[in-house]
C-alpha cells in the first residue's frame, strides 16, 4: 500500500490492528475511485463475499456505474467479520475518504448487519 500512496497523492487507505500489530480491517481507495465516485456516485451497491478469498475474509466492494452502464469501483475492505461495529467503520472510512459526500442510494444484498450500520 505505501508504493501505491507514493505514486497516486490521493490514495486513502485505513486500518485496524489488534493488540499484536495484526491488520483486522482495511479499507482503500485510489484517486480515480474518488473521481469516480464525485461523479456518479447517487447510487452506491455495498456487497459482501463471504471468506472466498485466500485470507478467508469478507471483501466489501463499493460499487456503481458510469454513464456508459458501466461497474466502477469506489472502495474495497478486507474485515475479519461482518457485525454492526464492523460495517459501521466502514462506511465512516469510506465517507471519510470521499470527503462526506453522501449518496442517494444504497443497494445491499439485504445483509441484517449492513442494513442496521447504514
């Protein structure tokens, strides 16, 4: 992460650590991403895979489309579980990172947890 903040100025990344300096949630953006999101940001798709991936975690993945219909990737998060507190970050960090700016929308794909922490 910190080659990809030295070449892109704009690049956000957080984390939390455990009490033995072990990374448990992370969230990024690049710079294109916020663009990206300033633009066509009204409608955000907030999605979860659960634990497919090789660290055996959730990855968020912040969605939307472009006016040409197509995906584009506002932000991505790797969590160590998927509760209340744990989105509630999330989302904190992504607003953060896009300097407040709210959306009009939110698709989920009904997660309990996701739906309480919006």
């Amino acid at each position: 992460m910190n080659a990809l903040e030295a070449k892109d100025p704009h690049f956000f990344c957080h984390f939390t650590a455990d009490s033995e300096d072990r990374m448990v949630d992370m969230f990024w953006r690049d710079g294109h991403s916020f663009v990206d999101y300033q633009c066509y940001g009204d409608v955000l798709i907030f999605n979860s895979t659960y634990k497919t991936n090789v660290y055996n975690r959730p990855l968020v993945l912040f969605v939307g489309t472009n006016n040409h219909r197509g995906s584009i990737v506002f932000g991505a998060a790797l969590l160590l579980d998927e509760i209340v507190e744990t989105y509630t970050w999330l989302l904190r960090k992504f607003l953060d990172s896009m300097n407040g700016k709210m959306t009009k929308a939110v698709i989920t794909d009904g997660d309990e947890a996701m739906r309480t922490a919006i």
